[in-house]
C-alpha cells in the first residue's frame, strides 16, 4: 500500500529553527511536494523536490533521499504566522498526489 | 488574478437533502481535482478530470458525483448527505503539462448536516 508518514504535533519557539520530517512509501515517484495549511484554510504550495537534495527558498528549505524514501521541511527564524498545519504529499506513478495527514505546528512565543 | 473560486464558503444541508458544491477556474489548467477533508486528516481525493476525461477514485461512495461542463467549471453533487459528509470540500486545479504538477486550491467550502 502507498503510505505517507508525518508527526501529528510539533512545537517551536518564535525566532527558532525547526525540522518536520516525512517519510514515504509509494508506487513509482515523480516528485515530492510540501504546503502549508492554515486552520479553516486551503492549503498552499511550499516546495516541491524531484532529486535528491536540498532547496532553499528564503526561510523555508526542503529535502529529499530518494533511496531512502524520505524528505524534510525546515523552517528558519520561525515567526507566529507560520503556525500552521505542514503537508507533505508523493506524487506517484500515476501522477495522482498521495497526502500525509499533516504534522501541526505550533509557534510558542 | 488568474485564481480558484469555490462556492459558497460555508454550506448547511439537512440529513439526506441534496446539494452542489461549485469550482471554478482563471488558470485555464486541465485538470480539476475534488478533495474532502475532515479535521486533521489528509485531504481524500474524491475525483478528478484531466480535461473532459473523468476519473472516479475507486473509494469514492456512490453518493458522490460530479460534472464539469466546461474548462472552467467543475460541480461535486452530495446526493444524499449523512452526517459522516461533513468535512471541507476543496477543489483545486493543475497545468497536467510541465515538470512540476502543482495543484492549486481553492478556498474550501466547509460543508455542515444536520
């Protein structure tokens, strides 16, 4: 079966650095995608990553092992905006995205 | 500002009264995906169109259709709601060409039965 996995909760302190991971198994890959989901909201798009590797984009970066089936979000100089529900989502062979249920992030001053 | 609009927001029914859910679209993609999500779970694809082709994911409960007449317009029909239909309902849309098949979202509309 196709499988998503994500901490439900994590907290962090305003100003500070912190990692959700993710880790994944699915039939075929074409890619690996994070948004972000604010209460009673839709969720927008973070990152995405097809090779292995690191990309940044101002605050936030994300990353991908391929061979080990497994990426990460971080985010940097965290601020209270930035609580928010973190998604991860494989896109798999069939080109349909297989969503992870969301790790829940909360912004502590 | 090329955009997703669902509509309405917030929708009430009664236990077993029909109602529609409407999409539509300024991005001119292909594809057109309806998704429910209930609270702190992962959003469940219901179904999803790559131009007038139609895909029904194969858990999809019988009470549940959809249409969408033109590029831009995509309806998701609640036959007869149970209370176990309540949950956000997201439309969001794709190019289906490109590298990178980001899915843009609408704003959701939150479905409550009575």
């Amino acid at each position: 079966g196709q499988n998503i996995d994500q901490p439900t909760e994590m907290t962090a302190t305003e100003g500070a650095i912190v990692q959700i991971n993710c880790t994944y198994q699915t039939s075929g890959f074409n890619g690996l995608f994070w948004y972000q989901q604010h209460a009673g909201e839709a969720p927008t798009f973070l990152s995405y990553n097809v090779l292995d590797g690191l990309e940044e984009k101002g605050r936030f970066s994300s990353f991908l092992s391929r061979s080990k089936g497994y990426s990460y979000l971080l985010l940097k100089e965290l601020q209270m905006k930035d609580s928010a529900s973190y998604l991860c989502a494989v896109e798999d062979s069939n080109y349909q995205l297989i969503w992870g249920a969301g790790t829940k992030l909360i912004i502590k001053p | 500002d090329a955009m997703v609009i669902q509509n309405p927001r917030y929708q009430v029914t009664q236990f077993g009264k029909p109602v529609t859910l409407s999409c539509s679209q300024t991005l001119n993609h292909n594809v057109m995906y309806w998704y429910q999500q209930k609270s702190s779970q992962a959003p469940k694809l219901l179904f999803h169109y790559y131009d007038k082709d139609f895909n029904n994911e194969a858990d999809t409960p019988d009470n549940f259709q959809s249409r969408r007449p033109n590029t831009s317009f995509c309806f998701l029909d609640i036959r007869s709601p149970g209370l176990g239909d309540a949950a956000m309902y997201l439309c969001a849309t794709s190019s289906g060409t490109g590298d990178v098949n980001e899915q843009f979202f609408g704003p959701g509309t939150r479905l409550t039965v009575l």
